[in-house]
C-alpha cells in the first residue's frame, strides 16, 4: 500500500516546495515564438502543399481531412509499408511517394508535414520537419517521452513554424468558452478537472518473434525506438500497448480529455509537481504492457489537481465514457462538452449559458491551414506549448504506473492521505471493476505507483523516486534517428 505522505514535517515541506514552484513557474516565459516559418512564405490564397506521414488508421483521416480543403494539395505520401503506401497513393493523384520521411522533407516546395505514424516518432519528425521549415500538424500525443517534447517546443520557437496538436476538442468554441469562464472569474473556481477516456477494447493475444514481412521496412518503422524484435503486435495498431513505441489510452484516445482537463487549470499553472497513479491490465492475459484500468492524479502548484480514469476491459452494462467533469470550490459541477450543465449544491442540474470562446475558425484542418497561410503560430488550435504540457501530463502519471509495485486488488490498494476526493473517485472506479467486471477481492493484482514529484521549471523530478523517475524522462534512441539535444536542434 502506497500512502501519501503526511506527517507535519512532510506537509511543511510539501508546502515550502510549492510556493516556490508556483513563484519559478508564474515567472517563466513559455511563449509561442516566431511568426513566418524559414520555408516558403505564403499568401492568403496561395497553395498549400502538403506530406502526410504514417497512411494507416488516422492516416486516412489526415488524407481526408487536407483533401476538404480549399486549394490544398497533398504533395506526398510516407509510409515504411510498401502495401500501405501503395494503397493510399491511388487515392491521391499526383503525390509522391516515401518511405524515408527524410526524402520527402528535402522538396523545398513542401510546406507542411501532417504526422500521423506512431507515437515514437512524433516528436523526432516534429523536430526534423521544422529543421527543413515545413509546418507540422502532428497526432496527439505529440511526443513519445518528456524530453523530447520540450525539443520539439524548442524547435518551434528556433524555426518559427506552426506546430499544432492533433487535439481538435482545442477548435470547439463551446469548450473554449468554458474554459474563457473558468479563467476570468465568471465560474466558481475550479478544484478538480476530471478527464475520463472509459472506451471498451479487447486484449491483442501473444505474437511470437519473428522476421518483419517483406513488404515493411522494419528500420524505418522502429526508427528512434530500440526494439530487439519484430512481432506482429506492433504492426498497424497495436503498438500503442508497449512502452517502446506507445503510451497507452492514457496517452493515446485520453490525450484529448487530458489536454481538455489541463486547459482548464489556472493559465499561470504549467506541469504538475505531483502525480500518482494505480491500476492494472486485467482479464487479458495478453502480450500488452499498459494498463487497461487506471486511475492517475495530478497536482499543481496552486492546489488545483487532474484527476484521470482510463477503464477499457469490457463487461456487460459497461458504461462508454469519453469525455471531462468539473468540480468547483462550492461544490457545483459542470458536465458536458460544448455545450454544458452545472449542478450547483442543493440544486437539480441546469444548462449553462456561456458566450462561444475564441478559436480560430476552420475546424482543426482549416485552422491549420490559415496559420499556415499567415505564418503564425499562435494561430494554431492547440499550439505546441499546450500539446507539451498535457502530454508531460500524462508522461508523468505512465511513469508512476511503471515504476508501481503489485498489491492484492482491494478497496485498501488506493489509500491517499487526506485526499478525500482522490479516496472517493478510486473507490467508483474500484466498485466497477469488482462489481460490473466481476474481479474477485484479493483474486487479481493492482499495480500502484509511488508519488513523484516534479520540478516545473527543469522538468526533473525531485526527491523520493527521482532517480529511476528520471531515467523515463527520455527513451534511448537508434543511431541515426536520435532526438537532437537542446544545444543541437
């Protein structure tokens, strides 16, 4: 049982840690910068040129969605699957295609790069694309590991391209309008944003080593990620269960509700200074490594916290969730997306009347492409230092999880301290696994991380686990394909 430490001199510290945390992080300066890529400079209504990276799954959503877009022309087409690439290329007349992301990005009439292949290489292709002064539309999450998304937020600043995230919650002008209320003091203040990602999957089975098919090029589709073997678990979705090459539905469908629960705290506020989170992969008996029951926390500086429910295994009755919740200091909360309904103390819940809140137009394809068009940054529904801060968000609390040790699965396996409403919210998440999932108690295992606690302004965590918290921070990369240094990029 992990307990949240709370002895009188711990609290002092806690709290010692925190005022200066809140103080370093109020003063820093995390600010879009640059206005005109190093690339082509474009008029209103000049062309945009496109590549689309990764063809599989949301591949095709990329295609799709830059081909409803006026006077947009996808240039090329990159995918280390020659079956892949080959099917996607008779749609898309005219375009070329890649199996190197490198080749693509040497035609300099290429103005963006759309990135949609595994988590593992968004960052690196984030970095090198702004390198060759194209601007990135990139997948959430966009980076695999902590220190390479503040590399990829330093080359957006360095170069000066648009970088926007693949969150499109960030193009809804009713969530922004709620997060504009939450903001300005026209709410209650905000106690708990709750981000749940509750979406039935099934377990992947076992796949047993084995040579790649003929038709991948298996250096190129690992790229930075150090994997000893090919097995067919990886290849087209499935990597998204294993540490090397995914983040799990934390990171994965949850990003969105992470980056929405994260929008919602103070805008002074960036990383959290401490997480936790506990859980498990029940049921599957599978080859996958990230949990698929989860309940993480993050806290901040100001004594606003995220709490996170990831629940994938599937049961009669199970209950889709995808979506956020707000809880205020007065004890109302809000639920919906877009449009919204608060439940104030005492009272049946009524709608929410609140003024659409600023975006820019176009959905989050036009939106893109009109940053693109007046060579500004800031423009972008979620630009690249809102995407780092949610993903760190979620890195931190994976982290915790892996760095967890196994306790019988019981109502005793979360314990929180003086955290009351982390106790209450654990325990609705525990209830559904023993009761709608049928776990027996005592039958299975949890795995329950410690509390790491995180320095804003290094991005390092400090204290009790920093050591081995820290060596998650960055993943080892192939020769060839590492992340550049800060000093580097």
């Amino acid at each position: 049982m992990i307990e949240k430490p709370n002895s009188p001199a711990a609290d002092n510290s806690r709290r010692d840690f925190l005022k200066k945390s809140s103080a370093l992080v109020a003063g820093s300066s995390f600010l879009i910068s640059g206005t005109k890529a190093s690339g082509n400079i474009l008029g209103a209504n000049d062309r945009v040129r496109i590549g689309v990276a990764g063809l599989n799954g949301r591949g095709g959503a990329h295609i799709g969605g830059w081909k409803g877009q006026a006077n947009v022309e996808i240039a090329a087409l990159i995918d280390p699957d020659k079956n892949v690439l080959a099917k996607r290329l008779k749609s898309v007349d005219g375009a070329k295609g890649f199996s190197d992301v490198r080749k693509a990005l040497e035609d300099k009439s290429l103005d963006a790069l759309s990135i949609a292949a595994p988590n593992h290489w968004h960052s690196l292709m984030t970095i090198w694309a702004a390198q060759a002064g194209k601007h990135v539309y990139v997948e959430k999450p966009m980076s695999h590991d902590v220190q390479e998304g503040r590399i990829a937020v330093e080359a957006q600043k360095k170069y000066g391209i648009v970088v926007q995230h693949g969150t499109q919650r960030r193009s809804n002008a009713g969530i922004a309008g709620l997060h504009e209320a939450l903001a300005d003091g026209s709410l209650p203040k905000l106690k708990i944003a709750y981000g749940y990602c509750c979406k039935p999957r099934g377990g992947i089975g076992m796949e047993k080593p084995q040579a790649p098919p003929a038709n991948l090029d298996w250096d190129l589709w690992k790229g930075p990620a150090v994997i000893d073997q090919y097995h067919a678990n990886y290849v087209h979705y499935d990597w998204h269960w294993f540490w090397k090459t995914g983040n799990g539905d934390l990171n994965n469908q949850g990003t969105h509700q992470l980056d929405v629960a994260r929008w919602a705290i103070d805008k002074e506020q960036t990383h959290p200074v401490r997480v936790m989170a506990l859980g498990g992969r029940f049921q599957w008996n599978d080859q996958g490594e990230t949990p698929n029951t989860m309940f993480g926390i993050a806290e901040y500086p100001n004594d606003q916290y995220v709490f996170f429910n990831v629940r994938n295994v599937n049961y009669k009755g199970y209950s889709h969730q995808v979506f956020n919740e707000y809880y205020l200091e007065d004890g109302s909360k809000i639920t919906g997306e877009g449009r919204y309904k608060i439940e104030r103390p005492g009272q049946k819940p009524e709608v929410l009347k609140l003024a659409p809140g600023k975006v820019t137009p176009g959905g989050n394809w036009g939106s893109f492409i009109a940053a693109v068009r007046a060579g500004d940054p800031n423009m972008a529904n979620g630009n690249a230092m809102d995407a780092h801060y949610g993903c760190v968000m979620g890195h931190l609390i994976n982290n915790s999880y892996r760095l967890g040790q196994k306790v019988p699965f019981n109502s005793k396996a979360g314990s929180f301290g003086d955290n009351k409403d982390a106790a209450e919210h654990f325990m609705k998440l525990h209830s559904i696994m023993q009761d709608g999932v049928g776990i027996p108690q005592d039958g299975e295992e949890y795995i329950v991380g410690p509390w790491l606690t995180f320095d804003p302004e290094t991005e390092r965590h400090i204290g009790d686990h920093a050591e081995e918290a820290n060596r998650l921070l960055k993943d080892p990369n192939n020769m060839g394909f590492q992340v550049p240094s800060l000093k580097d990029v």
